[in-house]
C-alpha cells in the first residue's frame, strides 16, 4: 500500500506541475520566430491581411515570419500547418475558402477543418452586395425574388468561378428557390464590366469592389449578405431582414494553429489580436480596406467556423460544381 500511496502522491504531483506550466509557457513564448503562413499567393487581399496581422503583432511576440504557400484553394498549406508541431510557432491566415469551400470542394485533402486546427480569434469579414442592372424594374430582394419567379430562367447572374461570389449566388438561389441561369467569368472586373453594359442581370461582389459603381449609379444596390446592415451603404437591407433569414455570406480572415496548441498560448495571441483589431488605427486601416474587424474569443470563432462547413457544402452539392 505503501509504494502504490508514493505512486498516487508522484502523479498528483506531476499533474500540479502540469497544471502550473501552460501559464509558464504562455509567459515566456515565444523565445524564437512564429511562421505565419498564407495559404495564397503574394500580394492579394489574404496576403495583405496576413502581413498587415504580422507587422501589428510583432512588437509584442517578437520576429513573425509570413510565408506564402499556394496552391489548391489553399488546401497545400492548410495540410502542412495542420501536421505542425503544436507548439504555437506555427500559425496560417485561415480564410472562409480554406475552412468552408475547399473541404468540401477537393477530394483526399487529409485535414479536417475542425478537428486538425484550434482557432485563435477571427480577423476580418467583408460582405458582398447583391446588385442589379439599372434598368431591371427592381429595387429590393422580395421584389427580385417575385420578378424571378414570375419570368423563370430568365434572369442571369455573372460570377467568377468558383469564387465566394459564385458560392453566395447559387446560395441566394438555393434558399429563394428560384431558376436563375449562371453565367461564368475569369474575373470580378468581367463580371461588372458586362452588368454595367447590361449583359447581365445581378451579381453578388464585395463591398469594396462595388462602392464606386454604387456611388456613380452604374449599378443599383439592392441586399448586403451581412448580419447587419453596412454603415458605407445604410439604406441597402440584409438579406437576412429582406425574408431570408439567417442569410449571411462573408469572406472572413483568421487566425488559426494546429489542434493541440496549448490554451494558455492561444488565449494570449487571441488577447493580442482582440487588442489591435479595437485599436482606432486598426480600425482605420481596415476601413480603407473595405473590411469590418471582428474580435472575439476563440470559441466564438470556432462555432463560426463550423456553421460554414455544412452551409457551403449543400450548396456545392446542390449546385453540381465540380473541380475543372
């Protein structure tokens, strides 16, 4: 009885140690560089996110390295991250493709957006607007979903393939349950280009892509995909209040390590992120940029997280895209 008491006595001991070192831990790290990697190529709006992130971050964390790894809707390095040692120096811009649209799109990927990451705080959301050619006689959603029903597969709406914009058309037509032809393009430019010519009929494109042509009148705002409404744009209604409830469609910047990153470590980076997404110059800085912050605790965004993954994967489904 002896030996198995000095047993229980050594474990509750170790167990005590366990329990006082992840604080420890979180106290001196990091003592080398974090890799921050972006799953897309240099110089597009994730990159920008990814390094702006990096520069606000590193006064406090010390030298943080971005690297970009391409490829495959983001999947190549989504892989790569999720097989990393978890040990907080290895951190990826997670975004709305590679944790909601590629899982369901790519085959054999060999990660699970859920089970093979921790979440660390969300970044950034940018909605799209659902606009319409001037002279189409529409001026709201229920008003687009009557004409479409009244005139099916008569109305078309522009997208580059495969692109969010796509995802949130197919879904608007999922959820209204309305025959609307699609009609793909290489490019956001294209698409707006051919609907300011009135070659189509609607499109769903970010904010910041739109504004000018909202402000110029080239094309006529009629929903935002947000949960609410969008200050640059107030009078534009939500989707979600125009009798699609719940409807919400972001493209989303966020922090992510692999499963198993000690919590004291991830409470920490999500404190400091929290910090400077609440900054005036953050939020002056994403301003410009088209996109809301969105701070919030690791939770929050996980449960984000997973509401996305069966969202777009019935559209997916539903709408027969496939790979080329």
């Amino acid at each position: 009885m002896t030996g198995i008491r000095a047993v229980l006595i050594a474990v509750l001991a170790l167990s005590g140690l366990a329990g006082s070192f992840a604080p420890a831990l979180a106290q001196t790290y990091p003592t080398k560089p974090i890799r921050l990697i972006v799953p897309f190529p240099p110089g597009g709006p994730i990159d920008v996110m990814g390094r702006l992130i990096a520069q606000r971050l590193a006064p406090t964390f010390g030298q943080m390295v971005v690297e970009n790894r391409p490829g495959a809707g983001g999947t190549i390095a989504s892989k790569s991250v999720a097989g990393s040692e978890p040990d907080g120096y290895t951190l990826m811009v997670a975004t709305s493709t590679t944790m909601g649209v590629s899982p369901n799109l790519y085959k054999n990927i060999d990660y699970d957006p859920i089970k093979s990451f921790a979440p660390i705080a969300m970044i950034s959301s940018s909605p799209f607007v659902l606009v319409v050619r001037p002279d189409l006689p529409v001026r709201s959603p229920q008003e687009l979903i009557a004409y479409a029903k009244a005139n099916p597969g008569k109305l078309n709406f522009g997208f580059p393939t495969g692109t969010l914009p796509h995802l949130t058309g197919e879904l608007f037509k999922l959820r209204a349950g309305l025959n609307i032809v699609s009609i793909p393009y290489k490019g956001a430019a294209a698409t707006i280009t051919d609907l300011i010519a009135g070659q189509i009929d609607m499109a769903f494109e970010p904010t910041q892509v739109l504004l000018s042509h909202i402000h110029d009148a080239k094309v006529r705002p009629i929903g935002i995909t947000s949960a609410a409404r969008n200050p640059q744009i107030p009078d534009v209604p939500t989707l979600a209040e125009s009798g699609l409830p719940g409807f919400v469609s972001v493209s989303w910047t966020g922090l992510v390590a692999p499963a198993g990153t000690p919590e004291a470590i991830i409470a920490r980076l999500n404190a400091a992120v929290g910090a400077e997404l609440q900054s005036p110059e953050m939020k002056a800085t994403m301003t410009r940029l088209g996109v809301d912050t969105r701070p919030g605790p690791p939770q929050e965004f996980a449960a984000f997280i997973a509401e996305e993954i069966p969202k777009w994967a019935e559209v997916i489904k539903s709408s027969g895209m496939k790979l080329q």
